[in-house]
C-alpha cells in the first residue's frame, strides 16, 4: 500500500509541475548499464525490492530482477554473471536486460561440452555446444538448432550455407582490383558503392566477412574459391542472449578445411617427385606436385605446400568448373585460380610459345591471366603479376589425361 500511495504521489507531484509550465528538453533514453557479480536468490527474510542479489567483487549486493529472463535458471544461479540493464530510481532496483555467464561456480550448472564438426564436401569446419541439433542437406547447407525451452515459441537456429559466385576482378579509379567481397556487394546491391567498414574479421584465420543485421537476422558473409558462404543467426523466441553469445563463438572456431573429390571439386592429387622435369618454362622457387581432374581428362601441377578447392560454376555461363589454389588452409585469399572454360579465347593478348604449346597472356594492373588450350578445351589460369612465372608454369604444365587412365 505504501509503494502504491508513493506511485500515486509521485503521479500527482508530475503532473502538479507540468501544469505550472515548467517544460524540459526531451533528451536520449538513459544508456544500459552493465553489471557483474555472483547471482543469488533473495530469500524470504531479505528487506530489498526485487527477485535476486549481484553480490560483486567487495561483497556489495545489488537487488536485481528480469521481466524477461529466469535468474533462477541453473544456466545462471550461484553463477558469476555480467548483465546488463538499468537502475529503477522508484526501489533501487537494477532491471536486467541481458545476462551472460562469466564463470560458472556451481555445481548444478549443466556445462554443454563442445563438439568439433567438420564438413569436407561443404569445405568447413566449428565447434557447437552438444544439446544443439545438426542437420545436414544435400545442396551443401548445414543447420545447427538449438534446445527449445520451456513454453518456447522456436527455437535458435545457426545456418551455414554455400552458392557458386563468379568473382571477375575489376579495375577501380585508383588502378587497384575490386576484392571478391566488393565485387559482391556492388553486385549484391545494385551498385552502391562499398565501405570498408561493413567487413569483420572472423574465424580461426581472422578472414574478412560482410556482417548484415535485419529482420532478426545476423549474417555473416565469406568468399572462397567461387564459392559465397552465408553464416547465419536467428534467434529463439523469446530471445535469450547465451544462444547469440554461442553463435559468436561459432564464428570464432570457423574455419575453411580443403574438399574433398566430389562433384564440386572434382580434382585428385597424383603426387610426383620429377613433377617440375620436362617443362621449358622456368621453374618458380618451390616444390610441385601434380593433380588430375576426372570430368575434364586434364592435369597439370601446383604448388605442394598449397590447398585447392574446385566448385562447379552456374553464376557465370562461360565457366564450366572453378578451382582455386592458396597457400593457406582457408582458401579465403585466393591467389591463383583455373577456370575450365565454354567459351572461346579472347583476342588481343601477347602470344607466348613454350614446350610446343601456345599461350595467350594478359597483364592489367596487377592481375596477370594466361589462357591455354587442351585439345578442344580452354582453360583460364590468373593471378597476381608477382606471381605470373608460377601462373604461367602452372599453365604449361597442364596436359590432357586419356579416360583410360583415370579409369
């Protein structure tokens, strides 16, 4: 009755001074506070308004309750938490908001192992908690669903999906090539010029990233060899911060892992100690090693300390398959890449000839692109003018394979 009478003069007193004319300015709603300590419950004999104490380092407590959040969930209680909210003036009560555990001190917390799971046919692979679900399909996509909770609409879900891109660098003002994810987002949104600041770094590798956020939705988008995965986040309903700080964790442990053959990438390695003899060209200064491709009956060689990953192409008609060659796991800075084409060989190129075979080069800016010819197929090999003499090894290097063989 008291904190009734106290609202109702509180009421009256507000409305007492608007009536007299004094007016204020609106300002900004008050910032959210963050807060951390051990979590407890309140008990009966306790005098302070709300449902729960923060007790912080000194010993301090602090009187706390949620609307939206059970603090008395085993995830949190006799916990310590950070959490954030506000402070109500009216009881001194802090109202959270949002709530995470810092570090889990009580033994009835139930501590989700990780679970390591790697995909080579999708090229990746994370670490999610063991109460989520995974779900695999067979265009590449994988799901991870979380635990539905009690009276819970739907449940979070974590999508990682995979789609062909074509990525044709391309000459800026400045003279320097548009990277695959500008290229994408141009293309992506008809035109609007990129900014620097829409990418993050994310995975094991720190790899560059487009973050959107909409429509309850946090995506993060990564390039690869030909290839646009799409990392996904929605949330549960009703919302709970731990499935988003999870999510955030799996972006973390993300990482690129080489392909295995399959029908996107449709190479084998044929290793080979006298791989480099034979060749006119001069040999760059590292070891090589052999691969085969069995659709398109060719080999060639590539770097042995080097990762590819191939991918059939449906974004741009004149490709038929993509592969990409890296000196690191991820694939994500993709140095040199093969392209078996359905088209022609454009003119106006410098013909080259070694070993008996003719080549067509073109260098733009720092771009360095051979083309070359395999019986009745061409192929496009590219890559940065520091390394054209790999480039154009590479593509002299390449044979065609009689299907006997790979037989």
């Amino acid at each position: 009755m008291k904190k009734l009478l106290a609202s109702l003069g509180l009421a009256f007193a507000i409305v007492g001074l608007s009536a007299c004319g004094i007016t204020e300015e609106f300002k900004d709603g008050p910032s959210l506070v963050l807060k951390t300590g051990i979590l407890v419950e309140q008990t009966t004999t306790d005098k302070e308004s709300g449902t729960h104490f923060l007790i912080d380092e000194a010993g301090k407590k602090t009187a706390v309750r949620s609307l939206t959040i059970n603090l008395s969930g085993d995830e949190y209680l006799d916990n310590e938490v950070k959490a954030d909210g506000l402070m109500n003036t009216t009881d001194n009560v802090f109202d959270i908001s949002g709530i995470t555990v810092k570090e889990i001190l009580s033994k009835n917390t139930k501590q989700n192992k990780q679970i390591e799971y790697k995909n080579t046919d999708a090229g990746f692979r994370l670490s999610y908690v063991d109460d989520w679900k995974v779900t695999d399909s067979k265009d590449k996509n994988v799901v991870f669903t979380g635990p539905l909770v009690a009276d819970g609409k739907s449940a979070a879900v974590v999508t990682i999906a995979q789609r062909t891109f074509a990525y044709e660098p391309k000459a800026k003002e400045d003279g320097t090539l548009s990277s695959a994810l500008e290229f994408y987002y141009e293309q992506e949104n008809e035109g609007k010029k990129f900014d620097g600041t829409l990418l993050s770094k994310i995975g094991v590798d720190k790899m560059d990233a487009l973050k959107s956020v909409g429509n309850g939705k946090i995506t993060y988008t990564l390039y690869r060899s030909g290839l646009i995965y799409d990392l996904s986040f929605v949330s549960a309903d009703p919302a709970t911060a731990d499935d988003e700080n999870i999510f955030n964790k799996m972006i973390a442990d993300f990482q690129f892992v080489s392909m295995e053959a399959g029908e996107s990438d449709a190479m084998t390695d044929a290793q080979s100690d006298d791989a480099s003899e034979g060749l006119d060209v001069p040999k760059p200064d590292m070891d090589m090693t052999t691969f085969e491709s069995l659709p398109y009956q060719f080999g060639g060689q590539y770097p042995a300390k080097w990762y590819y990953a191939g991918v059939k192409t449906s974004a741009d008609a004149t490709v038929l398959h993509h592969y990409g060659f890296s000196d690191e796991a991820s694939n994500a800075k993709e140095i040199v890449s093969l392209d078996v084409l359905s088209n022609g060989i454009p003119g106006g190129g410098a013909k080259i000839s070694f070993n008996g075979k003719d080549f067509d080069v073109f260098q733009l800016n720092d771009t360095y692109t051979v083309y070359t010819t395999l019986e009745t197929r061409n192929f496009r090999l590219r890559g940065p003018v520091s390394y054209k003499d790999l480039v154009l090894y590479m593509a002299a290097s390449m044979e065609s394979v009689k299907k006997d063989k790979l037989d």
